[in-house]
C-alpha cells in the first residue's frame, strides 16, 4: 500500500511538472510560452489530498487523470518531434497514477473494514 501511494504522489508531481515544462519551455504551442500552461492547475487540487493518504481523494482523482490521458495521446497522435515525446511522457505518467490511485483506494477500503 505505501509503494502505490508513494508511487501515485510520485506521478502526479512528475505530470504537474511535465504539463509546466512543456508548455513553458520544452514544447510550447507559441514561441514564449503558452496558456495551456494552466492545464496544470487541476492537478493541483487533488496534490495535497493525494500527499496525505486521503482515500477519497484517490478515488476521484482517478477519474480527473483521463482527460490528461485523453490530452496525451489525441497530442501523442496529431504532433511530431519533442511535443510528441511531451505527449507520451503524459501518458505515461497518467496512466502509471491511475494505476497506482486505483490501487491505493482498494488497499485502503480493505484495510478499514
């Protein structure tokens, strides 16, 4: 149970960072930067929750990951070069907390019954 929830905090940084990163520096739409840098700002809300061991939280933050999945490869697909590589490092990441949240949530309803 510790290494899914050390594992789901893990991610869920890392995809914080990525989605800042490349849409800052790395890969932007616009030269400069772009305002899809604010995609990130959703992952922040379950952050603290997640850093906590809060179940709920896990569960429902779950279900939030599959747009940025969604995101990664419609982007994975549609784009070429380093943006591409961006997109599959977001798959990557989204699906390895899912795994890890859903695992977490199920560790933890079995051991509060």
């Amino acid at each position: 149970m510790r290494a899914a929830r050390l594992t789901a905090s893990a991610s869920l940084i890392a995809l914080v960072f990525l989605c800042v990163a490349w849409e800052l520096w790395m890969a932007p739409m616009r030269p400069g930067g772009s305002a899809l840098v604010l995609k990130a700002l959703p992952l922040l809300l379950p952050l603290f929750g997640v850093l906590r061991g809060k179940r709920y939280t896990y569960q429902w933050s779950s279900m939030l990951i599959f747009a940025y999945f969604t995101e990664g490869v419609v982007r994975a697909w549609s784009e070429h070069g380093s943006s591409q590589v961006m997109a599959v490092a977001e798959i990557v990441f989204s699906l390895v907390f899912f795994i890890a949240a859903v695992t977490y949530a199920r560790c933890s309803a079995r051991r509060s019954i």
